[in-house]
C-alpha cells in the first residue's frame, strides 16, 4: 500500500510541475484550464495527506443502514519508472452500508503523454462490484475498475482489482488503490491506481 501512496504523490506532484510550466507557455495544455487544474491538484494533494493519516475504523463504527457518498480524486501511473505517464481525475463512490455494497466513477481525467502533453481524456471508469467487509477489524473494501479513457491520441483500457478501506474516526474517509496491468494503445503496461475520497 505505501509504494501505491508514493506513487500517487509523485504522479500530482508531476502534474503539478506540468500546470506550472503550462502557465509558463512551456507545454500545450489541449483545452486544459490551467488555473482550475492548479486548483484542483491542490485540493488532491491535500486529501491524500487527510487520508494517508486517517485511522483505521472497526465496522462497527460506521451506521448499520442509508448510503453514504464520497467524493474526491483518483491518479492514475502508466508504464516502468522512470518512464511513466500520470494522469489525475475527480471520482465519487457511494456505500450502501446495510448492503455493505459500493459503486462509483472516474470522471474529468486530465493527464500527460509520453512527451509530456497535459491533456483531458474522455471518458469514465467504473468502480464496480464493491464490497465492504465490516466484520474485520478494519473496514476493508474491495471493487473492480472497469472502463477506457482517449485522449493526446492515447487509448487505455482497464480492467482491474481494487482493495481498501473506509478510515478516518467516523469512517469519513475511503481509499481503493490498484497495482496491477492496464493496455496502453494495444500494449499491456504496468498500471497504479490510487482513489482516495471523504464524505
């Protein structure tokens, strides 16, 4: 879990250095809103501290029934260091905790190529099938990422596990990450995912 983490933090923080160079008139940003991204990193990196910090939260501590929504961000890494693309987007997920179920999306996904273009990619990726496990000490979740993205003349195909856990004193936080293979314009790479949310 923590090389996922670090992953994470080094994929916003290379985002970031390329929203900084973009306002510079160093890269094309391919109708990106440079002020907004900024912004929106910002927030990002501020919630993954959150949530690399938060507790662990028995089951027993979440409501026995109702559905709560989460709402926060997801990076994903592609590819072997030191060659790697990173791309960032705004996800959501909602628990149905008496189903102990989950379900949620990847929407808005901006990123770069492997010649450093920041870009948007269309497209959304299922967070699928979940489950949550309240009967563990922590409250473990797990789910499927499905779905594709296109764009900077990329297309990236997902299809693969996630695990987590709902943390944080009253289980306000929930993060799943992936360390597993995507298919990067026919090609299968290595793939990081991080989602990391709060309600």
């Amino acid at each position: 879990r923590q090389i996922v983490w670090e992953t994470a933090m080094r994929s916003l923080g290379a985002l970031s250095g390329l929203v900084i160079l973009t306002a510079c008139g160093g890269v094309s940003t391919s109708a990106v809103n440079v002020s907004r991204e900024a912004l929106r990193l910002e927030s990002a990196a501020h919630l993954l501290t959150e949530s690399a910090m938060a507790p662990n939260v028995p089951g027993s501590a979440l409501p026995q029934s109702g559905s709560v929504a989460y709402h926060g961000f997801a990076t994903v890494t592609l590819g072997t260091a030191p060659q790697t693309v990173a791309r960032r987007g705004d996800a959501d997920v909602v628990v149905e905790v008496g189903a102990v179920a989950l379900r949620g999306a990847v929407v808005n996904v901006t990123g770069t190529d492997a010649y450093g273009t920041l870009g948007i990619y269309l497209g959304t990726l299922g967070i699928e099938q979940g489950i949550i496990d309240r009967a563990a000490l922590d409250t473990l979740a797990q789910a499927e990422l499905r779905g594709t993205l296109s764009g900077n003349g990329d297309l990236i195909n997902f299809d693969q596990p996630l695990d987590g856990a709902v943390t944080g004193d009253f289980g306000e936080f929930l993060s799943l990450a992936s360390d597993d293979l995507a298919v990067l314009n026919g090609v299968i790479v290595g793939s990081q995912v991080l989602i990391f949310t709060k309600d």
